[in-house]
C-alpha cells in the first residue's frame, strides 16, 4: 500500500480518533471557512448558500439536508457548494442540541407547554407501520420549531459569512492587483535596460 502506517494503529486508537481527531475539532473548522471563503462566487451567492445548509439542518429530515439546503439555496441565488459546506452545520455533535432545542420551542409555539411531561415511547413509534404516528407527537413539534430557529440563525449566518467573504475577496483583489503591478514595474524595468 502507498500511503500505509509504518506501525498500524489499534482499534481503540481509531475509535479514539473517530470521536476526537488527533488534530482537534479545529482544524477541520478552519478547513470549512477556507475552502468556503474560496469558492468563486459573490458574496450574495456563498452567503445565501451557506445559510440555506445551516436552516436545513434545523429540519427533523436527517438524510434530506442536502436536498432541502439545494432546493432552498436554487430559490435564494446561493452557491450549491456553500449550501452543501453549510449543511455541516449539522453533525453528529450538534444533532442533540438541535433537535431538543427545535422540540422545545416547537411544544411551545403549539401550545402544549412543556414537553418534559408526555412521554414517548420511541421504539413503538419506530416500528414497522408506525412510522406515521411519529409525526403528531415528535415531527409536529420539531419541524414547526426548526422554523424560527432557522430564520434566526440564517439570518446571523447570512449577515457574518457576507460580510467576511466581501472582505476577503476585497483584500484578494488588492493582493492580486499588488502584485500585477510589481510584475509590470519589474518587466519595464527589465526591458529600459
């Protein structure tokens, strides 16, 4: 194999990294705002894109966050590749909170008060057949809190990826233009010897 281990690591050692990288959490969000800051389109477009991933990750549809974030990006003028970075808003450790927070406020918003006080019997609504009997007491409530949790949170998204990416394709312009200049001085200069 090319790009084998010297020593292979164990298997505890890749669970270990499967829950927490080596190189941190950070690194891979470093990696996300580059290669978003990057992408060749207006700042309107990586905008509206990223934040069409951010509000379909609010939804209960695991598996359908990438359809819903095209969808909604192709309505609001957003770049597809910034809606598909911004559905990893989204992940394994931000689910739990997501979904308590959208089941809270969406038992709120409907009226019935706290939902610590039903109980739900999930692996009777998850059998076959039932699936249709989830949605009155846990998707209701869910998708109809996703709403405005989303509308907030992708109106700060739009407003801080704007006006970051505006910034920096500002400063990568004067970069570029910077450097043409030294290019042409430096050829003429060249060229009157």
């Amino acid at each position: 194999m090319l790009f084998r281990r010297r020593q292979p690591i164990s298997y505890l050692t890749k669970l270990r990294e499967l829950l927490w990288p080596r190189r941190g959490f950070l690194r891979s969000f470093q990696y996300l705002s580059k290669r978003i800051l990057r992408l060749s389109a207006t700042p309107h477009a990586i905008a509206a894109g990223v934040a069409a991933g951010v509000l379909s990750s609010w939804t209960p549809f695991i598996g359908l966050h990438f359809l819903l974030a095209f969808a909604v990006a192709y309505l609001i003028a957003g770049n597809m590749v910034a809606a598909a970075l911004g559905t990893a808003f989204g992940n394994p450790v931000t689910f739990p909170f997501i979904w308590a927070a959208t089941w809270e406020v969406g038992h709120r918003l409907i009226g019935k008060g706290s939902p610590t006080t039903q109980s739900v019997d999930l692996e009777k609504r998850f059998s076959i057949g039932a699936i249709e009997s989830m949605w009155q007491p846990i998707l209701k409530p869910m998708l109809i809190g996703a709403i405005p949790l989303a509308a907030v949170s992708g109106v700060i998204v739009y407003c801080v990826i704007y006006f970051t990416v505006a910034k920096f394709q500002t400063r990568r312009r004067e970069r570029l233009a910077e450097r043409a200049r030294a290019r042409l001085a430096e050829a003429l200069q060249g060229s009157s010897i």
